[in-house]
C-alpha cells in the first residue's frame, strides 16, 4: 500500500521539512523517517505531534546510507545550511554539497526516488534571468556562499551519469510560512512585519537604491509554504501512480513577482489594521548582494503536469496571520 511507503524527509526540524511531514501526515502516510539535528529546543515543536516511524540525527543518517541494510522508497532531501549571511563557505560545502553527495549516491544505487530542495537563490542578480534550464546552470552567479553551494550541486547533479530512477531539484524562491519561528532573522518578511507591528505598529522596509524601484516596490516571488509542500507530494504521487516523472531542475515559485509594499500591506489586513511603513535606509553592506526582483518562470513544472492554483499572496499572507502567528500555532 502507498501509504506503508518508508519515506525519509530531511531537514525535518526545520521550516519546510516539518510542514511537508505533517503534510504527509494529513495524506496518510506516517511511515516517515525523520532526519535533522533535533537538538535545539526553538525548533521541538515543529515536530513532536508529527506521526512517525523514526527520528534520526543528520549525523547518524550519513552512516545509515553506508549500510547495505538500510532500505527506504523515496528521500525528500530538504536538509541544508540556509542562512545567508553565513560566509564560511566550508560549512555550506560540507552540509549542502557533500552531504547531498552522499544522499544522491545512495539513492543511485539502490533505485530510490529523490526530491531535494535547490534555490532561487542559485540566480543571483537574474542576469540570466529566472528560466530553469539547466543549460544555464553553469552560467549562474549567486551572491553568497549559500547560493554557491546550492548551484554547485546542481551543476554536480546534472552531470552525473549515475542517477536516482527519479529525481528533481527544486528551486525555492521566497517562502514564508507556519513553522518559522525559530528562523531568527532568516525568517521571512511577513514573520518580521508581523512582530514590528505587534511591538510598534508600523513596518520597516528598505528605501530602493536603485532608480527603477520605488521604495519597498522592489519585487520577489513570494510563495506561500503550503504551495511548496504540495508540489513536493506531487512530485512523490507522480512517482506512486506511475505517471511521467520528469526527472530535472525545476523552479517553485508563483510566476508572479509582488513588491514588499504588497507583502506589508496584506501582513496588515490579514490584523484588520490600516498599514503604517517607513522606509530606512539600505544598508551598505547587503546593497551589492541585494537582489530587486526574482520572478520564477514556471512554464517548466507546468509542462510537467503540475496544474494546481497557488494562493495569492493576500489569501497567503491572511491564512498565515490569522490562524498561525496571530495564535502562536504550527503546521
């Protein structure tokens, strides 16, 4: 039965990965693997009502895949080093392209399906625009060592000859959510605003430095987590049914870039208030790295079969406020 499938999520602890387990969770399936550093006590109840079969420290998991023993159907590998404004880039290569490496080889040999998680962050500037072809793929330029980690798998992973029987990279572009809390500061702009207006009333955004963009119009594709996770299973129960899986590098976004006006602006709808924003300046650290407007082409996952409406940025944001920051509650 589908639903006896031995599933492993990574990352598991974090953002993403917890709301796909309790996805997963709400679609039957509860023969899940957890795989995280389960440790720190801000992120303990992203996971402690989730059904499963199994909690394993990222650590341990690497020694699992080793093991000739160990046998699973299908690997959400959404495990990584997300934060930004983390420089080292040993750390991002250990946890993002070794580890992945790793998961990658194990699910060649032994004919398990992965989806990882890619970013938009992979694009940079978007000099060569937001179109996942993975003939650009060697082109791109991130900014930081986190976007250089991601697109150095990528451009590891389309290079192998030895491949999972299915596969797909997807490109996260900006994400908020249930189960952010304990981001800190690389939790997303509606989190952010949300707290600023409970403490302050009004919402801080960065002044534009550049011409093209108003102040607090610079422009990103917001997605709204749930859509992500919706796209994750239906990579999996494409693979269940046996219909086309089309193995590839594959954008998640909406395909419709919304600025940080319209963001705050339904962050305070979403509390019933009239928006109050003033705009600091940027600082002069983050204006080089600071990308003005990300849009994802989504035609590639479209053509793949996915046909499902994301939520609008407003129905997003108003879900999200009231019946998860506004209650303290979690996905």
């Amino acid at each position: 039965m589908p639903n006896e499938l031995k599933i492993v999520v990574t990352g598991a602890a974090g953002f993403i990965g917890s709301c796909l387990a309790g996805y997963l969770n709400e679609q039957g399936f509860n023969n899940l693997i957890l795989v995280d550093d389960f440790t720190p006590q801000s992120k303990q109840s992203n996971f402690v009502e989730k059904k499963i079969s199994a909690k394993i420290d990222r650590g341990d998991f690497l020694k699992l895949l080793e093991d000739s023993e160990f046998k699973v159907d299908f690997i959400f590998h959404l495990g990584a080093r997300t934060d930004t404004t983390e420089f080292d880039y040993a750390i991002h290569e250990r946890l993002n392209v070794k580890y992945s490496q790793a998961v990658w080889k194990y699910c060649a040999k032994n004919n398990v399906p992965m989806v990882y998680a890619s970013s938009a962050a992979t694009y940079g500037k978007g000099d060569k625009g937001y179109n996942d072809s993975e003939e650009i793929i060697e082109q791109l330029k991130p900014l930081n060592p986190y976007g250089v980690s991601k697109n150095e798998f990528d451009k590891w992973a389309i290079h192998q000859t030895e491949k999972p029987q299915s596969w797909a990279g997807l490109k996260f572009f900006n994400v908020y959510g249930p189960n952010e809390y304990h981001k800190g500061r690389m939790a997303s702009v509606i989190f952010h605003a949300f707290n600023q207006i409970r403490q302050n009333g009004f919402v801080k955004l960065f002044k534009s430095h550049l011409p093209e963009y108003k102040d607090g119009g610079q422009l990103r594709d917001f997605i709204y987590v749930k859509d992500v996770i919706k796209i994750c299973y239906w990579f999996l129960n494409t693979w269940i049914e046996k219909s086309n899986f089309k193995s590839g590098i594959y954008n998640v976004g909406t395909g419709e870039a919304r600025t940080f006006n319209d963001l705050v602006n339904a962050t305070f709808a979403g509390l019933g208030l009239p928006s109050k924003i003033e705009y600091i300046d940027m600082p002069e650290d983050i204006k080089n790295s600071y990308q003005s407007f990300t849009e994802a082409n989504m035609d590639k996952l479209k053509s793949a079969g996915y046909s499902d409406l994301f939520y609008s940025l407003e129905d997003g944001v108003t879900d999200y406020v009231r019946n998860y920051l506004s209650k303290n509650t979690y996905y």
